[in-house]
C-alpha cells in the first residue's frame, strides 16, 4: 500500500508560484488598456501602408466590431489595443496603428486608473509608438531586455484589451528575424515569433521573458497558422528610444554637448565650454548619478531634465576620473516657427487639427521644398523624420540640425471629420531642406 504525500498550505502555494507566475505577477501592473472616443479611419495614398493598413483595420475589426470599452466612460467608445509603462514618469509604449486609429488617447490600468496620454513619437514601418500620462505619482514599469535572445526560452505576452481584463499566455521563443508578410507585402522583418496566443486586444503590450524583462512589442499574429504571433525586439525598440528620448526632440532643451558610442565607450564628441565643463574626447561614465554606456542610457537618465537644470557628470580624461556639469538651455517656440518658414517653407496656424495631434498648416511658400512636395494649408504635420510634431518647440528640436539638401519625410494628414468618426488621408512626403 502506497504512502501519499500530503502538502500543507505553505508547501502548495511555493508549488504553485512558479517562475512564470512571479514573472505575470510582476508585470501586469505595468499593463493598460488604449482606447479612443471617436476611432480614426484612415486612409493611405501609398500601396505599402494600404495594406498595413488594412491588416490592422480587419483585425480589429473583427476583434472589436463596435462593442464599447467595458468600464470606461461614454467618452471612451472604443478600445484599441494594449501598451505598457516603460518608465516611472509615466512612458508607455504601444503599436504605431494602435494609435493612429485614436482622435483622443486615453490609458486605462486594472485597477482602474484612467489617464489621458499624449503621443510623444511613433515609428510607422516598425510599427511603434511612445506615448505619456500625467499619472502624479509614478507608475510600476518594465525593463527592456538586451539582445542576447534565447530560442526555446520561455515567453509571456500580456494584454489588457479591455481595460479591466487582462489576459496573459505563455510560450516559447520560436524564431528570430522572421519576415512578416501581408498578400505578398513585406510588412516587418528582424522580427521575434512566439506561439504565446496574440489576439489582436493584446496588439501594443509586452512578450516578456521570465525575468519579466521587455524582449518585444507584440504587433500580429499569423492569421493562417495556428500559435504563431510576432513581436518587434526590443534591441529594434531600443534604437528607436535612444532618438525619441533625446533632451533636444522631447524635452525642447539643449545640454551644451553631444556625445558618441566608441570602442572604449561613450565618449563626448562636441562641447560647448561656456555651458558644459566638459570636453572633446572627455569619457562619461555617470549622467545624474547614473551610470551610462550606451546614447540609449545617456538618454534615458535624462529624460526628466528640465531648462535652467544643473547636471552632474562623471567623467574619465587623461585616465583620471572627475566630476563634470552641464547646465540645460530651453528651446523657443518662435525659432522653431521661423526654421520651418525658412527651411521647409511651412507656416503653421495656433489652432490645433480636430484630432488633436499635430500641426495645421496655414500657408506654403511658393516655390519652397513644402510646395513642391504638394502639401497644402488646412492639413496637419504630424511627424518629421519620425518624431512626433506636437508644438513649435518640436520643430526647433527637429529643424536646427538640419543642412541645405537634406532630405526631411513628413507623414500629412487631412482630415474628413463627421459626428460618428473622423476620416484621416494620410500621406509620406518628401521635403529637401532649402
């Protein structure tokens, strides 16, 4: 006769709570809901964002038809998508289309916590967006993961398409550097499958790893195979940060020097004496009493700097450590107004596009680089080179670099508006800088 094993309550509980459950556990705090008060329908002029496009609107089409967001408010109709919170302040990042389809973005946690979000940058070809809540207290995030990726490692993709539900699924790490095809069109390569289920509710939230670090953005799932879901990898995500986190494009400042990853690390390229104590070739090591590498961590451990601010460092020169300082300079609005009229040749208005996002163009030179690509007054700027173009500040942050012949893209939008929805025609055009 066999002798059964009895555990107690302790003993089954560290049974249950497995590395995958901590890993869930930790990390579903960190994830929202996306959701809109009127869906945007938008409209491509080029054939490889129709059938993006298209992808996406069937999808959540089908996933959503017009159910309303369950637990939000009337102003919130409909549910997009998912993101999560990458930094305490409040950052999150979700899928470009997510966002695209929103006249009003609105983030919603389980515990019910609803906040207004800002679009702060987005990448349509890989199909990420950044996005800001004013939360007032800060917000559990998640960590990117490196690229040391692992086939067959275990992976979670959280979602919470409903603003109150979440869903969590587990994997593995299938394959890396998958190409992701829509009738015949590249839609995304260097991409990571997973056979954790992707539903569309979970579009703009984590694959995670059982660390619960960040490895992707979940973005798809292959309609004809069955467990088979992508993700956009995180070392993709970190590139495109390391540009949207610049003091210059989201904080409207200037740290009076710039920097450049070499062999033995992250060193100063230019420098401006009166502001910074640093110089040309000088090691940094330390930015705010944080330790940096990478443009990416340079970037990110500045990302609440604020004009007029006094910035420690910690640098290496002639083999010595010392300390260092910068202070912060804002970026003005008129200069950025005066770089477009002179540059692009745009001018903008002071009213805002009835989505709320962008710029509304007022009047285009004659003959300047904006004419010649066609835009026209009454539509909206929406991003140049990728960032998002919010206020004239933006502009300055993108413009003041910029060289005679250099080529600038702008994604523009015009605007159909109606009571049920909004209809958006959206455009790439290439503008040479004059």
């Amino acid at each position: 006769m066999g002798v059964g094993l009895v555990l107690g309550p302790a003993e089954a509980e560290s049974v249950r709570r497995t590395p995958l459950v901590e890993a869930v556990g930790r990390a579903l705090p960190c994830v929202a809901n996306i959701g809109t008060e009127r869906r945007v329908i938008v409209q491509y002029e080029e054939a490889h964002r129709q059938a993006r496009g298209a992808l996406f609107d069937r999808l959540l089409d089908r996933f959503w038809g017009t159910a309303p967001l369950l637990g939000a408010s009337n102003r919130v109709q409909h549910a997009l998508g998912s993101g999560v919170t990458i930094h305490p302040a409040g950052y999150l990042l979700t899928n470009f289309h997510v966002t695209e389809r929103a006249s009003s973005i609105r983030v919603t946690f389980a515990d019910g916590r609803s906040y207004p979000a800002q679009f702060v940058a987005g990448d349509e070809a890989s199909d990420l967006a950044l996005l800001k809540v004013e939360a007032g207290a800060p917000l559990p995030w998640l960590e990117l993961a490196g690229d040391d990726y692992l086939l067959g490692e275990t992976t979670i993709a959280l979602g919470n398409p409903f603003g109150l539900g979440q869903t969590a699924t587990a994997g593995i790490l299938s394959a890396c550097n998958r190409e992701a095809r829509y009738e015949g069109r590249v839609l995304f390569n260097d991409i990571l499958q997973t056979d954790a289920a992707i539903n569309p509710g979970s579009s703009g939230g984590p694959l995670l790893n059982i660390d619960a670090q960040i490895v992707g953005i979940n973005v798809a799932t292959y309609e004809e195979g069955q467990n088979i879901g992508f993700a956009v990898p995180s070392v993709r995500v970190k590139n495109l940060l390391t540009a949207w986190l610049s003091p210059r494009l989201l904080g409207n400042v200037s740290l009076g020097f710039d920097v450049e990853v070499r062999p033995e690390g992250l060193v100063v390229s230019r420098a401006e004496t009166d502001r910074a104590t640093v110089t040309t070739n000088d090691l940094l090591l330390a930015v705010n009493g944080e330790k940096v590498s990478s443009v990416f961590d340079f970037h990110r451990a500045l990302l609440l700097v604020k004009a007029n601010d006094t910035i420690p460092l910690l640098i290496r020169r002639d083999g010595w450590e010392r300390q260092a300082q910068t202070t912060v300079l804002g970026l003005s609005a008129a200069v950025g107004a005066r770089l477009a009229l002179e540059k692009l040749g745009l001018q903008f208005a002071l009213h805002r596009p009835v989505t709320g996002e962008g710029l509304t163009i007022e009047a285009v030179a004659p003959e300047s680089p904006a004419a010649r690509a066609g835009l026209k007054a009454g539509e909206a700027v929406t991003h140049l080179n990728g960032a998002n173009v919010d206020r004239l500040e933006d502009l300055t942050a993108i413009l003041a670099a910029a060289k005679a012949e250099d080529v600038v893209e702008a994604v523009v939008v015009s605007l159909d508006e109606t009571s049920a929805d909004i209809r958006a025609r959206s455009a790439v055009k290439v503008l040479t800088v004059r």
